[in-house]
C-alpha cells in the first residue's frame, strides 16, 4: 500500500536539527505532518504540480520556523491534491494514522474540515490574518489559510498559539498584538448558538437531520439557540469560485517554465513554449478552474466586481449575525470515504460543480475570513457532530466551545 507520505524528514526524531529548535520547546515531542505547499527548507515543496516538480524549498515558511523554535518534529509531506484545491487525489488527514499527532493542511474551500470528516478527527480553520502565509504556496491568496488536523483539540490550541501572530514579512496579517487564545470556560447557560436557517437549504435529508441532531442536542445541554437568517447564504458558492478562479489564474501565471516550472520540449518560439509548457504543468481539473479565472478576469470583469461587492456584504452580514449570537452552528461536511478523486471515476477529475457541491457548508468561512472549528460524532453515537464558527479572530472562544463539547460525555438522554 502506497504511504500516505511523499517524503519523510531524513533527520532522527528529535536528535536535534541543523535548523535550530528548542530541546524541551513548547511543542516538544509533537510530531507535525505538512503538506508540500509548506515550505521546509531543503524538502521538495512541489505542492502536489507538475508545474512545482522538482522545485526544492529554499528557506522555511514562518510556521515552520515557529514549530522548530518550540521543538516540534516535522514528521514529512504528506500527498496532496493540485495546489491543494480540493481533496482529490490527496490524502489530507491520513498522516493521523501514520505516525503524526497533526497536520497543517492548506484550507482554500474547507479541505481540513472535510479531511477531518472522511478521517472521523477535528480540525480547526483559523482566522484570516491570524496564522502568516509567508511560504506557503498558495492559490487563492485572500482565501487561503493553514488549517489543523488533529485527534484532540489540545493539540489543536497548543500548535494554534505557537504559529500564529504577526509577521512583519507578511502584509496581510493583523498589525496588533494576537487575540488571546488560551481555554476559558464555557457557561451553556449564558452561550447563544445561532442556527442559519438558509444554511440548510439544498442539503439531502440525511445531512438535514444531522443538523437537526446537532442542534437538539446543543439545546438539550442547556445552550440557548435563536434561529438566524442570512438569505444570500447560497451566494457563498458564487462568490468563492469567481473570486477564487480569477485570483488562482493570476497567482499561477508564475508557472511559464521561465520563472518556475519543467519546460516542455518541441517549441519552435517563445510563445509556444509558453503555451505548451503551461498546458503540462497543470492537471485538467485545475485548469478548468484556471481558464473560469481566465475568463471572468478578461472576458467579464464587471462580475468579478460584482463578486467582490457580494463578498463585502456577506463579511458584513455575518459578522452582524455574531452580534446577535456568540456562536453559529452550520451543517457539517459532506462525509466522503478516503480514496482518489472525489465526485468522480479513479481514470477522471472531478467538476467543479461537484467539487463545489461537497464543500457547500464549508466556503463560508474562507470568504469570510472566520474561524470555522469542526467535531467528530462519536462512534457510538451519544455525540453528534458539529461545524461551528463564530466572529473573525474568536478563536480561542471557539476552540473552547468545541473543548467543552468534547468533555461532556455526561451520558444523559437527549
């Protein structure tokens, strides 16, 4: 069975690193899985591309740098999708069973919640402007964060306080001190969880009725839940894949095999070269992605435009629905077995519709920027499970919710 690694750190565990790292760090003994979006210096960040293929990370992203200055172990790049978009063709979450405590997964759409989904862990998606991107390979840059995939959301916090901050190399994150994100305790009593009702709309009977379970069993625990509308919730679909596609097109034109990526063989000219080399460096579900970009960015504009005036709005009404709630309570993810490529044959990509379709509950907190957490059901069912968000830069609070849920294995009937 092929490994759910494509490179393993060739330094012994925990003998020290020619990198510098702390030998009793706050991170000691945690063992980190990355994917190869996340530069490590000297290790094949290819991100998953042809257009990457043998590219080797000459210095260390800042949560790298962050994880060895605690004393975490980097475990090694995990398989990823094409420049993580998706979960097709990865193996997001497995690590978990292969030797690591956690891993950063790049999260454009939701892909670590919906790792988490498939692999029955949490998993945590910070803030935007909380965690630096300084070394990360992106794709659609104002989307974009490192998600955390983990068994328990100890480990969650305690890699969360050691990566984020600001970062003076990194223009998008916050100029002021970090947000407290240490444990405090939940009062169920006094905590308001806001139900989106539009949130549900589309979605099978099946996932509909889990919702509902979470939900009755929140309020059976004594939390107060109100019902909340936000009718342009549907729109979060919309808005992500023309603004996604138009900012994906242009952060990959760098891949012309001039500047970085294989150049392919033949051309008799400079543009086609160009054209030929592009056309190898990207698998057809991404370029179908791309050339949507393509389009909106040069053909149509004014909906590019437009999109981006939906987006302010819907930052807006969200964050006006965390005033009337401290928390919101959203469907979880789609729960697809682990294997290649979703929505599709093994021999085919997947569309993008299908592809958008599975993350349908998830793009909400990548247009928004808010922290979105998610929780496992256990396996004897007396806990549902959950995805739940609250403000931009709550996600201490959030982490806490989720901490509480967790521990409350009381037994009682709900």
């Amino acid at each position: 069975m092929e490994s759910t690694f494509a490179f393993l750190n060739p330094e012994p565990v925990f003998q020290g690193s020619p990198h510098g790292g702390a030998d009793d760090g706050y991170l000691r003994g945690l063992r980190v899985a990355l994917q190869p979006s996340i530069s490590v210096r000297d290790w094949p960040a290819e991100a998953g591309s042809v257009a990457l293929s043998g590219f080797t990370a000459l210095e260390d992203a800042t949560v790298v740098q962050r994880l060895r200055q605690a004393g975490a172990y980097l475990r090694g790049y995990t398989r990823m999708s094409e420049f993580g978009f998706g979960l097709g063709g990865g193996e997001a979450g497995a690590a978990l069973a292969e030797g690591a405590d956690i891993e950063l997964v790049l999260d454009l759409m939701g892909e670590s919640r919906a790792a988490a989904a498939r692999w029955k862990v949490s998993a945590f998606k910070p803030s935007y402007s909380l965690v630096s991107r300084l070394g990360i390979v992106g794709l659609i840059p104002s989307m974009e964060c490192c998600g955390l995939v983990a068994p328990d959301l100890g480990t969650i916090r305690k890699t969360l306080q050691t990566v984020a901050g600001p970062d003076d190399l990194d223009f998008s994150l916050l100029d002021e001190e970090t947000p407290d994100l240490s444990a405090r305790t939940i009062d169920p009593a006094a905590t308001t969880v806001g139900l989106i009702r539009e949130a549900a709309d589309g979605l099978s009977t099946e996932r509909q009725e889990a919702f509902h379970t979470s939900a009755r069993y929140l309020e059976s625990r004594g939390f107060t839940l109100k019902e909340l509308s936000l009718p342009d919730f549907a729109l979060f679909s919309l808005v992500h894949r023309i603004i996604g596609s138009v900012e994906a097109s242009s952060a990959t034109g760098r891949y012309d095999s001039v500047r970085y990526g294989p150049r392919a063989p033949g051309a008799r000219n400079w543009n086609e070269m160009y054209l030929r080399s592009r056309d190898a460096a990207f698998g057809t579900f991404l370029k179908s992605f791309l050339l949507q970009g393509a389009f909106f960015q040069f053909n149509r504009y004014e909906a590019f435009e437009a999109a981006c005036r939906i987006r302010a709005q819907l930052v807006t009404e969200m964050a006006n629905l965390c005033l009337r709630a401290e928390y919101l309570l959203l469907p979880t993810p789609q729960d697809t077995p682990p294997g290649p490529t979703v929505g599709a044959p093994a021999d085919r990509p997947a569309s993008l519709s299908a592809t958008y379709a599975q993350f349908d509950s998830t793009l909400f907190a990548n247009v928004t920027g808010q922290p979105a957490l998610y929780l496992p059901p256990t396996a004897d069912g007396t806990r549902p499970g959950f995805q739940l968000s609250g403000a931009a830069l709550s996600d201490g609070a959030l982490l806490s919710l989720g901490e509480h849920l967790l521990s409350d294995a009381n037994g009682e009937e709900w």
